[in-house]
C-alpha cells in the first residue's frame, strides 16, 4: 500500500505580491484640485503662446527697433539699484511670482500631497531628476567647453507650454498622467530654482542677503499666525525681494522662499486639516492666474523676440555648438532621462504600469517634458547675457528644440487616442449621480 505524502504548504511570505501601480489614481479631492490647476495653466500656456509669437512677428517686422527700444526701456529708481529695463523686470519680478506659485504647490505636495508618501514621490521625482541629468550631459557633449556655462538651458520643462499642446492632441490623457505631468514640472521647477541660485549667482553681497533673513522672518511669523492682510505681507515680500535681488542671487528665489514660509495645512483652532484648504491653497488660487495670465505671457513677450534673419539667419543660429547641445537636449535628453528613471523605478520597485497603459504613453510625457521655454530663456540669458549673440542662438534653439518636442509628442498621443478615450469614459461614469465619479469611490472603498 502506498502512502501519500503529505502536502507542503508554503510559508505566507511565498505567495504573490500585489504589485503597485506607477501612475495610480489619487483621491478624488485631489484629483479634481489638481485638473482645476490644469485647466488655469492650459490657458496661461495659451496666452504664453500668444506672447512668444507677438514678440517674434514684431521683433523680425520693419518695426523690430521698435521691440528692442521697449524691452531695454529702463525704469525704477536707481537710488535702489533698480533702475532696470522691462526684460530684466519681467525676468527677476514676474517670474518671482511664478516660482512663488510653483513652491506653494511643491510645499503643498510633500506635507499634504502625493509626495508625503515616498512610494508615490519615488516616480516623479527620480523623473525630474533624470529629466536634468541627461540632458545637461548631452549638451556638455555638443556645446564644448566654450558654451559650458549654458549646460543648464535644456533642462528645464514649461508646463504652461506643455499643457496648451495637451489641451490641443491629449485632452482625453487620463488623469493619474495629467497629474504626474504637472508633478514632475513642479519638482522640475524646484531643481531649476536651485540650479540658477547655486550655479548663476556671479557675485554675492552678505549684508544684503543676511538682511533678507528680517523681512522673511516677519513675513513667516504672520502667515504662521494665518495673517491674510496683503498691506503687510506685500511689502514685507517686496522688500525680502529687493534685498535678495541687490544680495546678487537671483531674485526669482525670494519668491520660493516666501513660499515655503507659508503653512499648507489649517491650524487646530481653524478646525484642522480637515476643516478645508489652507493658507498656501488660499494664496495659490490668489496668484496663480497672475502667474499664468500676466507674468509668464510678458515674460514670453519680452524675452523671445529675436531677429532670425530668414532661413540663413536660422541656419547660422542652429549650426551654434551651443544650439546644437540645447535641440538635443531638449528633444533626445530630457525624454531618454525621464523615460529611463521612470523604468528604474518600475525596475527596482516592481511596480506595473496602470491598466491600459504603457511605456508608449510614457514616451508621449516624456517628449512633452522637452518642451522647455521660460525658464530655458530665463537661464540662456543668465548664461550668456540678454541681447548677445549667443543669448539670440539660445532664443532659437529654444524654440526649435521646444517646437520638435510637441510635435513628436502630438504624433505619439494621437496614436493612443482609442485608449485614453476607453479609460476618459471609466474615469466620468457616475452611476449614483453624487458628483464624484464611481471609479474613484471603489477605490478609496478598496
């Protein structure tokens, strides 16, 4: 007779792992709270456009002396060292203002966000980081040592720019890829920030910057006490922005620092955070169509026009070693970067691409995030000086290198329109008619 022998059940930790999702849905609140801001930047980027392409027609019209005159017209008083033309106004003041929306929201997402949680971080961040890496490198490799000092103009993303293509070849993109675009800008927005006050400040004044550090603190202690009054927070933003300005660093990082200093979440005696938005939120929704509806666009206007010269003027941009390392950059660097750290993640954490996804969408993202335009021109003139020879070839390159980035970008997600149809109709279907759509509330169920 022969004995069977007995079963051998296996331990609990041999059974199958769920594996994470890299683009997962987030909540509902946040999700609708982040397609609000989408829809603002998509029309700043409208308007960004409309600027940008003012500025060329005028700036290679009869009139283009007309353009030049208005973009070095100097004012402000001088007694403050701010007797500066309008280009440099719109360069170190109004993008102040944008770099103070993209820090409330990057302070947003690491304490109350996606981004407090490192799983869900991971991706756009090691994204972003790529997205700087790569494209640094390659522009290394074309520009020489001779355009070295540009080697951060191909690294940076606009997401203003990048959502008006998307509301043109991707509105029905599905929400999880919306929301890693616009994170991955962010945190994008942050390392540029960090790039242009670490390796773009020439000289540096103590005392100016030392000074910097009282009205900052001032202005913490009162947004700390959730003071709204704009006739005390304004001033004291001014004057931190005058003194870092006159420190030598660039202006634009006052604006992130006044960011920071603000609180994300209520306080307990506001009725905590789950009692509503808080002061950062508040101030977000206050400037963020200034940002995307005033300060972008005049910076586009007054900082893209540039004399091509017909197509020999732009063959003799674009044959520039250094337009040559920013076109590659942005086109073949900054989707190789992001693409490659999106599957080191997945690779290393084993974490699946959504469901009906794939890395063709992935490729569609990372060429959007070679559209590279404002701070682009914002570091080309850091660089190389507004109004140089150079700083006109970056202009170009810029442009081109943005302009081949949405348009490999188009031909890609138009291919998968089919697919972010079939997933657009699952993410709106609301059966009970409650206002949030039934596939978000079986997944916070889960």
């Amino acid at each position: 007779m022969t004995r069977s022998l007995p079963t051998r059940r296996l331990p609990v930790t041999d059974a199958p792992r769920r594996r994470t999702s890299l683009f997962a849905r987030r909540s509902w609140g946040e999700t609708s709270r982040i397609l609000g801001i989408l829809r603002k930047e998509t029309v700043g980027g409208a308007l960004l456009l409309v600027g940008a392409l003012l500025a060329l027609v005028w700036s290679n019209s009869p009139w283009a002396d007309g353009y030049r005159s208005l973009r070095d017209l100097t004012v402000g008083p001088a007694s403050l060292h701010l007797d500066l033309s309008l280009a440099t106004w719109a360069a170190d003041g109004l993008l102040a203002i944008f770099f103070f929306v993209a820090g409330l929201e990057l302070k947003r997402e690491f304490v109350a966000g996606d981004l407090r949680d490192p799983r869900r971080a991971a991706v756009p961040v090691a994204a972003a980081v790529g997205g700087v890496v790569v494209p640094a490198v390659l522009f290394l490799l074309f520009a020489g040592a001779d355009g070295a000092r540009g080697w951060a103009i191909p690294t940076a993303t606009d997401i203003a720019f990048a959502l008006a293509v998307l509301a043109v070849v991707g509105r029905l993109l599905p929400s999880a890829l919306r929301t890693f675009l616009l994170t991955l800008a962010v945190v994008d927005d942050l390392l540029a920030i960090v790039i242009i006050a670490v390796f773009y400040t020439t000289s540096l004044a103590v005392l100016p910057l030392l000074g910097a550090l009282v009205p900052l603190a001032l202005f913490a202690v009162l947004v700390q006490r959730r003071v709204r009054s704009w006739w005390l927070l304004l001033p004291l933003a001014a004057v931190t922005w005058t003194l870092v300005h006159a420190s030598g660093v660039h202006a634009t990082v006052a604006g992130v620092l006044l960011a920071f200093a603000v609180p994300v979440l209520r306080s307990t005696a506001a009725g905590g955070p789950g009692a509503g938005p808080g002061l950062a939120e508040h101030f977000e929704h206050r400037f963020r169509p200034i940002s995307a509806g005033v300060a972008v666009p005049i910076f586009a206007f007054l900082s893209a026009g540039v004399t091509v010269g017909g197509l020999a003027g732009l063959a003799t941009a674009l044959s520039d070693r250094v337009a040559v390392g920013i076109v590659v950059g942005l086109v073949l660097g900054k989707p190789v970067g992001i693409l490659a750290a999106t599957w080191l993640v997945s690779r290393f954490t084993r974490a699946n691409l959504d469901e009906g996804l794939n890395w063709l969408d992935v490729l569609g993202l990372a060429l959007l995030g070679g559209i590279g335009f404002t701070v682009s021109l914002l570091i080309g003139e850091l660089a190389f000086g507004l109004g140089s020879a150079r700083d006109d070839h970056v202009k170009v390159a810029v442009l081109t290198g943005s302009l081949l980035s949405a348009l490999l970008a188009t031909v890609i997600l138009r291919a998968r329109t089919r697919v972010y149809r079939r997933v657009h109709e699952i993410e709106t279907v609301d059966e009970d008619h409650d206002g949030v759509p039934d596939v978000f509330e079986r997944e916070a169920g889960r």
